[in-house]
C-alpha cells in the first residue's frame, strides 16, 4: 500500500509540474504573440466576396505582364507556399533584386518589400504593373486596355467595383489583387497553443518556442505574424555577408533614404510558414532554415546557438507551418 501511495505521489509531481509549465509558457509567449485573425482588413480597400473573386484571378492572369509571360503566381507560387524556391525570381524583363518572399499572411506586414519601398499590399501591386523587375508594361494604361477586351473582365470588374464609372483601372487591379491576398490567412497550431490548447505544440516545439524567446529572437520576431513589424540591421553584431556568403553586399534602405544609418537595414521577415519557403534571407542565400537560425544567431545576437537550440528553434518554427486557404489551393480558370 505504501510503495502504490509513493508511486501515485511520484505520477502526480510529474504531471502537476508539466502542466504548470505548460502554463507558464503560454503566459510568456502571450506577451509577445498573438493568434492569426480571419483576414487582413483595409479601410482603403474593403474586402468583399466580388473583389476577392477577380483578385484571385488577378494573381494568376499572366496577361497583367507586357509580354504575357508573368504573374503575380510567377515569383508567389502555390507549390511553394506562395513564394518562390529561387534566391531571386525573373520578372517580365529582368531579374529581380531580392528573393520573393510568400505573400501568405504578408498583408498583416507594417510595410512591403524587404526595403520598405511598397506601403502595402495594393500599393505593391500596383507599382508591379510598370516596374521593370516585375511586369514590365510602358504604363498603367496599357494594362487597362488589354483587360478591357476580354468580356468576363469587364464583367467581373463591374460587379466588384459598381460605384465606378469605369472599373477597370489600374488601382482597382490593385484593389482586386489586394483584396484577395488580404484573406490569404494561415493559422496554424501555434495559433491553437495561443488560444490555450497547450497540447497543440510537441514537447521539442515547446522548448523551442521557449529557447526563441530566451535567447532574444523576440526582439524582432514578434507579433501576430512572428515578424513584419520594424526594420533592422542585418549584421548587428558581425557583417551579414560574412556568413551568408552572399554573392553581392545589399544595402538595404539606403537604397530608398541615403540615409547612413539605413545601410543594411531590412524589414524584418514574419517567420509564419517560414519552413515551406526556402531560401532564406533578402538575396535567398543560405538554403538551410537550422543555417538561417544559426547565422541570425551570430549575427544579430551575438550567440553561438548550440546545435540543441538550433534544433529545437528550427522544432518551433515548422508549428508556424499553416493551412493555405481552400480555394487558394488551386490555381483558377481563366477568361
């Protein structure tokens, strides 16, 4: 009878103790995360079902590019999370200068573009149509008038954006195409650990979350989206390229200040499904999530990780891996 009293003391100090731990973590992780909303609303651009509709087209429509080659599907590819496996993707008529990143949950982002040169995702769209690394076209009209000869756009365009004499205009492609991404939301089951489903993440997943906070990653990586919320110095402590061996030196915003203090400042990347979209980094130079994680270490922390905190970071990090949306699953039919 005594050693059965022992044994069940002994089951209940280890089950009493986890589940307090358990507890303790999503109080901490609480106060630097928050779970995924439904969509990404604008009060600029309002979502509704006709606008999503010939968004979702919009993003496929090659014919958006000057030589009907491009898409916005091109550099944001479903088979790759909606972002490209290239370090750096061809537009309509050259490369372009950094790796796209996905476009999954992007609309929740501060700002577009590693350099921040794109308010938001209509403004990004909506540069796209002209730019030289992206789709090319002489100008806005141009574009339009190609659309307006195919009937079912015409349609579609009057029925998302009936108020306006003529609808199809080059801010309301952007408007559509925004629309759309702005319900490209993906939760996952760190969202459900968020909401206080503890059994949501793996014991690895947890002391990789824990471990992320403890070493400082959440100074950056913070928020609902884990990222997209500040700029930053890539190379904090030792310079980027150093350890990214990368090909050439980007310098960041100065690119758009030439401000001395912007040089090598990037937006800071949300990490959600960051294991599904490889290659990492602005110029997509490391292939390797467990190397990003170690190098972000050196790098922007000054810690050499242990391989047992890379591992259960990286652990950490696949729970960011979400559910695509199911009618964004597929690519759709055109007119």
């Amino acid at each position: 009878m005594k050693k059965f009293v022992l044994i069940s003391l002994l089951l209940v100090g280890d089950v009493f103790p986890k589940g307090d731990a358990d507890k303790e973590l999503l109080a901490k992780a609480k106060q630097f995360f928050s779970p995924l909303p439904k969509s990404f609303p604008s009060a600029d651009n309002p979502i509704t079902p006709q606008k999503v509709e010939l968004g979702r087209l919009l993003f496929f429509e090659r014919r958006l590019s000057v030589n009907d080659m491009i898409s916005c599907a091109t550099c944001h590819a479903i088979e790759y999370y909606y972002a490209s496996p290239a370090p750096k993707q061809m537009g309509a008529l050259k490369l372009q200068p950094r790796n796209a990143p996905t476009v999954l949950n992007a609309a929740g982002q501060f700002v577009q573009h590693w350099i921040g040169n794109r308010k938001d995702v209509e403004d990004q769209a909506l540069q796209s149509l002209t730019g030289p690394p992206a789709f090319g076209n002489p100008s806005k009209e141009s574009v339009e008038e190609k659309l307006r000869k195919i009937p079912h756009y015409v349609e579609l365009f009057r029925k998302a954006f009936p108020k306006d004499k003529e609808p199809i205009t080059a801010e309301n492609i952007a408007k559509a195409i925004g629309a759309f991404e702005r319900t490209l939301v993906t939760p996952s089951r760190f969202d459900e650990f968020l909401k206080g489903n503890t059994k949501a993440l793996t014991p690895e997943e947890k002391r990789g979350l824990n471990t992320f906070i403890e070493v400082g990653c959440v100074a950056c990586h913070n928020g609902v989206l884990v990222g997209g919320t500040m700029y930053q110095k890539f190379g904090i402590y030792e310079p980027y390229w150093k350890y990214t061996k990368s090909e050439s030196i980007d310098e960041g915003r100065y690119a758009v200040t030439k401000k001395e203090e912007d040089k090598y400042v990037f937006k800071v990347p949300p990490l959600r499904n960051v294991a599904m979209t490889a290659p990492y980094f602005h110029d997509g130079s490391v292939a390797s999530l467990e190397e990003a994680v170690w190098i972000m270490g050196k790098v922007q922390l000054g810690k050499d990780l242990t391989k047992e905190q890379v591992r259960d970071i990286v652990a950490f990090l696949k729970s960011l891996t979400g559910k695509i949306p199911e009618d964004a699953r597929t690519p759709p039919i055109l007119p």
